[in-house]
C-alpha cells in the first residue's frame, strides 16, 4: 500500500493518508478533499485557476494519484498554508 505524506509548512506538521490501490485512478484534488485537506480551487477542477497547484506547479486537479506517485516516488505534498 502507498502513503501520500501532507507536509503542512506553516504548522510544521505531517499527516500520512493511506492510499488503497482501487484509489489510484482518483482524481488527486477530489481524493485530498474527501481525506479532509483543504485545497484552494475556483474553477472547480476544470485546469483553468491553478489554485489547486501544488509542488512543482503541478495541478492536483489534472493528476491521478498514481500520476502523481510517479512523478512524486515519496508521495509527499507540500501544502504551505497548512
Ligand atoms: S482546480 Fe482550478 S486549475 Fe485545478
């Protein structure tokens, strides 16, 4: 099973979130959400605002979770408002 670290900048905190292999095909910004981490959005997931980047300038919006373990081996996401 793969872990998604959510490194919290501002608070110097990290949750580990579990991640199930039937998720991998999840949309990364709904699957944060529905994990309870807020993450900024006004297009509502349409890649247009880039309010939902997060390192990298990735968008979460556009990224499965495994795109996003690909790309990101260590599964951490850096939020700095958290
Ligand atoms: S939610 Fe707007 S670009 Fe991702």
């Amino acid at each position: 099973m793969s872990v998604i670290t959510i490194v919290g900048l501002a608070s110097k905190t990290t949750r580990d979130l579990p991640v199930r292999p039937f998720e991998l095909s999840d949309n990364l910004l709904k699957w944060l959400r529905k994990n309870g981490v807020t993450v900024a959005s006004s297009c509502d997931g349409e890649g247009v605002c880039k309010k939902c980047s997060i390192q990298n300038d990735w968008l979460s919006c556009k990224l499965t979770l495994k795109e996003f373990l690909e790309r990101q081996q260590d599964g951490k996401i850096f939020v700095s408002y958290l």
